[in-house]
C-alpha cells in the first residue's frame, strides 16, 4: 500500500459547508462571494489499495521473461498467450475496481419529486419557484454550521410526505413525519429567541410546515394554527425585513395564506395597510422574469382587492349589532360598492389564457361569494358579464367548477389543483345540496384534490366558525366526477 493524495481537493471552508469549490489560489472565488473567510488548502493523505496494479507488473513481467526465453518459431504461438494473459489482467482489474452508482440520493429524489409536481410555475403558497429559493437558500451563519439549517429540516418534511402520500409510500412517509416533529421542535425553540425569530429562515421553516398541514393535515385546524402564525410573524417582522430578496419573495408567496387567516378569523388585514400594499405590488425578480407584467400585475390587483374583505366582514357583523351608528353603516355601505366596482373593472379587463389565469377567475368568483351576505343585507347587486341575474351565487358557483373541471382537464399539475381548493370549498357552500354541481364539486375534491394530488386540506367538510373557533366535520356519500 502506498500512500497518496486524497481526491478532494477543495478548500477546508468549502469542505465543512459541504460545497464544490472552485480551487482557486492562493483563495477559493466560492468563499469570497459568499462573504466568508477561506482557510486555504491542505494535503491529505488516502491510503489506497495497490494489489491489483502489483499483480499486474507481475503478470507482464512473467509475461515478458517467457517471450523471451522462446525461439522465433514459437513467437506465432506467444501471441495469442500474451493477449489472453492482458484480457485476464483487464478483467481481473475491471473486477476490483469498485462499481459507480447512478441512483440519486433519496432527498434528491423527494425534492425534486416535490418540484415537479407543482410545475408549471404559478403563484401561491406552493409555488416551485419559493421551494426552489428555499433549496438553494443559505445563510451565511448557516453555511458555516454542520447542523442542517431550519428551514431545509422543514423542506424535507414536507417533501418526505408529499412523496409518500402521493405514493403510498409509508417508509418515506413516516420519515417525514418524523422530520416534522423535530422541525416544529427547533421551530418554537426560534420563535422564542430575541434574534431567530426574525431570521429570514424561521420564516421559511413556517411556510414549509403550513404546506406540510395542507397534506398531512394533522389536525383538522392545524394548517390554520399555521396560516395564523404566518400572519403574526410576518406582521411582527414589519415591512423593511420584506421589501427585497428572499424575505420579499416569501412575503409575497405567504400573502394568500394571511389573507385566509383574516378571512376564517374575521378580522382586518394589516395587508390593506399602505406601507404592505407597496411590498404587495411589487413582484419578485424571479417571478417577474419567468411570466409576463401583465399577468403578474393582474394577479396583485386580485390579492389587493382580496385583502379588503376579511375587514368588511368583521365590519359587517359590527353593523349588525344594536351599538352601530349609521356613520359606520354608511362608511361600510360606501367601502363594499367601491370594492364591487373595482372587482367589476378587474373581470371586464382580465381574459383567461390557461391554468393559473382560471384559477385567478376561479378566486375573483370566490372572493364575490364571500361578500354576497353583505350584498344581500345592503341590497346590492352581485352580478358580474354573463352571469345568471336571477340566481347569482349559484351562477358563479357552477362556473368555479366548470373553470376547475378545464383546468383538471388540460394539465394534471398538482398546483394547479392546489389553488382550486379555496374557490372549490367556497362553491360547494353555495350550491343547492344534491345538485349536480354540488355533487360534482364535493366529489372532484375527494378523488382529485385529496387521492391524486395529495392535498388532504381538500376533503370535502363543512366548516364552522362559532366564537372565533373554527370546526369540520366530513362530507360523505360521494360520486365519481364525470
């Protein structure tokens, strides 16, 4: 055995964070864009296994002292010896060399799982684009650490699961359950730091364990507990921790999830506040880059008028009671025809093109039945283009599912399925029990929603909100979509 230089020859820095280094002298170029000191190189030895290389100087000098030894009239038949003895020694090396595997790695394996199922890339709160920048996200405190970053822990429970679910796997299921459980751990182990809490990462790691409810759902509240805590942590970090890189990019994508916490609470948004409709409006680079402004823009407009009707509903319920005064009524009266109007302009301009433009249509009618008890109060329209005049939230309750069963239709991406939830839940609300549409809705979210995508949060329930707890109970009895 001889001894000889070891394969990796990348600098120590690189080497701990587990990274390729560029090896550049006398300082790696990976360390100092990074920010980091780079501790240089050094040289270790390896200890590798020479017998096979001996035992063949030993053969061809066996070889070469026979050739030798022999007359001319015997070389014809050396010939053929020393081409066997070289096909023994080839076959002989080729069996100690140690055989190279092309099977990736099983987080590889559930992150790209995860990836590619929620392609094509649209907004919300499963985008591939945020789980993209949460894979490639490291800090520089992190990548000096040898502890695996918080919100990378919670990435992987998330992707376990999925994976699992989607394929019956219970081994990897059961992995990311575990790493759920050891996630939310180090999470409120930072929640209750003076200095985590603000991290950029403890962020990331909520989000994460917010999807990981919509697919596991643990508790039948528990993706609330968590669209509760994105509200409150990113309301609590305030607007300047979110107004450029990865703290706007999830800022943006956790907007939906803030927006459902205010609406099932009943209470105002802080996102209708001005200083976070100009973060609102602004879009990520890395979504601005990979779809058009337009879209992008209407998209905005959408959430921003959105954001509006958790307050009204709370002001609503106010107005109800004996101690309102008619100033407040008529605030609230002018506050919701403005809101139809320009929920109005946004449907005469916008014209869907594919998936995620029906699902944003999809939301605009959701969003409308939202505030069809207060239209009803107020004795104010609800009609929109080519809606039923005589029936309205059943009109747009059946065109939610005639936009879903199109979008299920033309692409089996899982987010496409995954932003269908809400409007689905709202159209089902909405429709006269035993209909075909409603039958039709309760169904698709079971069969499509739940059993092929994965998304348990999808399961047709009846909710209820009574003293500002939220309950559910499961529809049953369903039929297979058609």
């Amino acid at each position: 055995m001889v001894n000889r230089g070891g394969r990796s020859k990348g600098c120590g820095t690189c080497r701990r964070r587990r990274v390729k280094c560029d090896e550049g002298r006398p300082h790696c170029q990976r360390c100092e864009k990074a920010g980091i000191t780079c501790s240089g190189y050094a040289q270790h030895a390896q200890f590798v296994d020479e017998t096979a290389r001996f035992k063949r100087d030993e053969l061809r000098s066996q070889s070469s002292s026979q050739s030798q030894s022999q007359s001319q009239s015997q070389s014809r038949d050396a010939s053929p010896r020393r081409d066997e003895v070289q096909m023994q020694m080839e076959v002989q090396a080729a069996s100690l060399a140690p055989a190279m595997s092309l099977r990736p790695d099983e987080d590889t394996v559930i992150h790209t799982h995860l990836v590619a199922r929620l392609l094509p890339r649209v907004s919300g709160p499963a985008s591939p684009d945020i789980l993209v920048s949460m894979v490639n996200y490291e800090s520089a405190v992190s990548s000096l650490s040898t502890t695996v970053p918080l919100h990378k822990d919670a990435l992987r429970a998330l992707a376990a699961v999925y994976f699992g679910k989607v394929h019956h796997d219970t081994r990897i299921y059961d992995t990311g359950v575990r790493a759920y459980v050891r996630s939310l751990r180090r999470l409120r182990t930072a929640l209750t730091d003076p200095v985590a809490v603000f991290d950029v990462e403890t962020l990331a790691s909520v989000l994460c364990l917010c999807l990981y409810e919509n697919v596991a759902l643990t508790e039948i509240t528990g993706w609330l507990v968590h669209y509760d805590g994105i509200a409150h942590l990113i309301e609590r970090r305030g607007p300047a921790r979110h107004q450029s890189g990865f703290g706007h990019e999830l800022f943006w994508h956790c907007r939906f999830a803030i927006v459902i916490s205010a609406l099932v609470r009943r209470r105002h948004c802080f996102l209708t506040r001005p200083e976070w409709r100009a973060i609102s409006r602004q879009a990520p680079a890395a979504i601005s880059d990979s779809v058009t402004s337009p879209s992008v823009h209407t998209e905005e407009n959408l959430m921003d008028l959105f954001a509006r009707v958790p307050g009204i509903l709370h002001d609503f319920g106010v107005a109800q009671t004996p101690d309102a005064s008619p100033e407040s009524v008529a605030n609230l009266l002018s506050r919701v025809g403005d809101l139809l109007a320009f929920l109005s302009t946004w449907r005469q301009s916008f014209e869907p093109t594919g998936n995620t433009d029906m699902s944003l249509l999809a939301l605009h009618h959701a969003v409308l039945l939202c505030l069809s008890p207060v239209c009803e109060a107020f004795e104010l329209p609800l009609v929109v283009a080519d809606m039923s005049r005589e029936d309205p939230r059943r009109s747009l309750a059946s065109d939610i599912c005639r936009l879903a069963k199109d979008s299920f239709d033309r692409s089996p991406s899982s987010t496409g399925a995954f932003l269908f939830i809400f409007p689905l839940h709202v159209a089902a609300r909405h429709l006269p029990p035993g209909t075909e549409e409603a039958t039709w809705a309760e169904t698709a979210m079971q069969r499509i929603i739940v059993e092929t995508h994965g998304f348990e949060i999808g399961r047709p329930r009846t909710w209820k909100l009574e003293g500002g707890q939220v309950s559910g109970s499961e529809v049953t009895e369903l039929q297979s979509p058609h």
